[in-house]
C-alpha cells in the first residue's frame, strides 16, 4: 500500500481538538518535506515548504499541503512496487525478512552466512553521521543515530510484513545489541502509545539524523497512520553489550586511544566497511556510557519489551568460550530477573549458548548460529 492510500487514514482524526491536534501537528510537519518528493521538487519549492512549515500552524494548511503533496507524487515520483524493493530483496522467495547491526568495526555481510536461505536479511551498516562529533551517552550520540537508522529499516519492513503477512525478525551482534536494545524501546512506546511515540520519535530523528534520513523516518510514520508497526517474531541479542562486564577494559581504552592499533587496521580496511578511527571511538565511548548506566538503561528495554502483552520475545545468544564469567555470573542472573519482574511467561525470555563458540560466533560457528535463528523462526 502506498504513502496517498494510508495518508488518507490520518485526514479524518486533523479535525480533532487537544493535545491530539498537537500530536498531529507535530507529526504532519514532516509531510511539509515529503521525502519521497524531495529529490524532485528543487531549492526554490523547498524553500517555500521550509517557510510554510515554520511559518503557519498546521491545522490551517493541513489539507491543502496534503492535496499538493499527494497529487505532486502521483503525478511527478515514481514509487518503488513494494517496501522490499528498497533494500534489493524484490522477487526474493523470502519466507523471513531479518533486520540486523553488526558490531564495532564490523560489517553486515560476515554474517548472511548465518542466516537460514529462506531468511532475506536487512544490514545496518555503519557510516558517518555527524554524531561523532557529540558526547557519549548524550542525545544524538552514536548509539541513537544508529538506533534510528535502524528503526527505519525496522518500519520499511514492518509495513511490508503487514502487507503480506509474512513474519519479521530483527537484531545485533556486540556493540549492535546496544541499538537493538534502543529499537526495542522504540517499538515497545510505538506499540502501546502509537500517535505519542511517532511525534516524539519522528521530531527527535529529524534532529539527529542527517536531514535525508530524518525526512524518510517522518515520511515512514506518515504512512503508519497513527497505527503501531506490526509485530516482529523475535528480537535476538548475539552477544549484544548490556552490562559493565561487557565493556569494561577495551571499551574505555579505544575510546581515549588516538590512533588506531596495527592489529585494527585491517579492519577499517575490510571491503564494505566505513568505519574511522574516530567513529570506532565514539562507538567504544557509547558503548561503555550506556552499558555503565544506573540504573542500568539496557536492562529497563529488555523489561519493557518482556511487559509487552503477548508480544516477541528476547533471544539472547552467547558463546561458550568467552567472557564466561561474565555471561555466567551478571548477564544470565540479570536477564532472568527480568523475566521475573515483568511477569511475562519464561518463554518470551531465551537464552542460547553455543558451544564452541566464542564472541565471533560469525566465524566460529555460523552453522550453529544458523540452526539457533532457524528454530527461533520457526517456532
């Protein structure tokens, strides 16, 4: 279903009062930008939409700016055939889609190995984004920036999954278990408070991300309508940081650390990659701002998305062969006191453990990885 057929939805609930016109104020603002248009309309057009939004209440134009948008689309921009269609998985007899981050100075495609073949997989990939230049744990770091590129590929998903039918999943490895953490919460607010969530989460995107990206994210929850996205089956953790343990030692280091060690610059170099220097230590200093939180940030995700009523579950994978203390003795007994304090049912709550595996569980052991995804799936 298009952006003109769900607009259609929102038109009727602008006629309101309160603090929902407001809410619909705040979120129809970004329909003054059209992302799907931007590209097509030019400066000058821009310009005037970037006056009328700053310059008139929305309640006045409401309609008028929808009429214009909508016939400018019809008339002028070519849609892609489906929300798959932009991530290259078109025609693909895909009975899964899997949304997933990889971790520090990593890239998405060492880990299609481990992916079932029915299963087509959506990377976030990792690139500049200006928020290298902001303070760790602060709002727009680099964890949020990310977080909100990955909601937006969660929601391109989300509407396909609704069209069709077909189940969703997503999740993250290591530092990208912190941004699943984040997506989380997101989908937990856009869940039980859709139309609050949207304006919260739309304005706030528009302020982080960069301006192309904060107008799709708008433009995504435009065409929700003021609906929750539909439900994925699972959100899977693979060793994703979640406590102090996780982080201390390395994390602090490479943060305050200049220049990259000679071990790391492979790393920057792989194919694909554009990972810096500098944007592996803001990510290390993220990391370790948000996995030091008291009280502690992840953990509060995890109980929101267990309270969910009948909602996905928590998948959280670790290796055998690393960090075992860690695992054994903080994360397993925090993450089953969760469970606890959410009163959810103990299978919303699973934790895999690979055997011969270690944090590069990708490498290690990607059949096993892919048989833990496979049933998780399938269940």
């Amino acid at each position: 279903m298009g952006v003109m057929d769900l607009t259609a939805g929102l038109l009727p609930s602008s006629s309101g009062s309160g603090s929902g016109d407001s809410e619909l104020d705040s979120l129809g603002s970004a329909w003054l930008g059209w992302p799907a248009c931007s590209a097509r309309l030019g400066p000058a057009r821009l310009t005037l939409l970037s006056g009328l939004r700053s310059c008139f209440s929305l309640k006045g134009v409401l309609c008028l700016v929808t009429f214009i948008g909508l016939l400018h689309c019809r008339l002028f921009v070519q849609r892609p055939s489906s929300n798959l269609a932009l991530f290259g998985l078109d025609g693909m007899a895909c009975s899964t889609s899997f949304v997933f981050v990889p971790g520090i100075v990593s890239v998405g495609n060492q880990w299609k190995a481990t992916m079932p073949s029915s299963v087509c997989t959506v990377l976030v990939d990792y690139y500049p984004s200006g928020a290298e230049q902001r303070g760790a744990g602060q709002p727009g770091d680099f964890t949020e920036v990310a977080a909100y590129r990955m909601l937006t590929k969660i929601l391109h998903i989300s509407l396909a999954a609704a069209a069709s039918g077909k189940p969703w999943a997503f999740g993250g490895h290591s530092s990208g278990g912190v941004v699943v953490y984040r997506c989380m919460d997101h989908l937990a607010s856009l869940i039980t408070e859709p139309l609050a969530a949207a304006v919260a989460i739309s304005s706030e995107g528009m302020k982080w991300l960069p301006a192309e990206e904060g107008l799709e994210l708008s433009e995504l929850f435009t065409r929700l309508a003021g609906r929750p996205p539909s439900m994925p089956i699972a959100a899977f953790s693979f060793e994703g940081s979640l406590m102090p343990c996780d982080v201390e030692g390395w994390a602090p280091e490479w943060a305050k650390t200049a220049e990259p060690p000679d071990w790391q610059k492979g790393d920057l170099d792989q194919p694909g990659s554009q990972w810096t220097w500098p944007m592996v230590r803001v990510c290390a200093a993220s990391l370790f701002a948000n996995c030091d939180s008291s009280p502690p940030r992840h953990l509060a995700s995890i109980q929101r998305w267990l309270e969910l009523p009948q909602g996905p579950r928590f998948i959280y994978v670790a290796g055998a062969n690393e960090f075992e203390k860690c695992k054994t003795n903080v994360i397993f007994p925090a993450l089953k006191s969760v469970l606890q304090s959410s009163g959810a049912p103990d299978d919303r709550l699973q934790i895999k453990v690979i055997p011969n595996a270690g944090h590069g569980m990708e490498y290690n052991a990607p059949d096993e990885v892919r048989k833990v995804i496979a049933a998780a799936l399938d269940s």
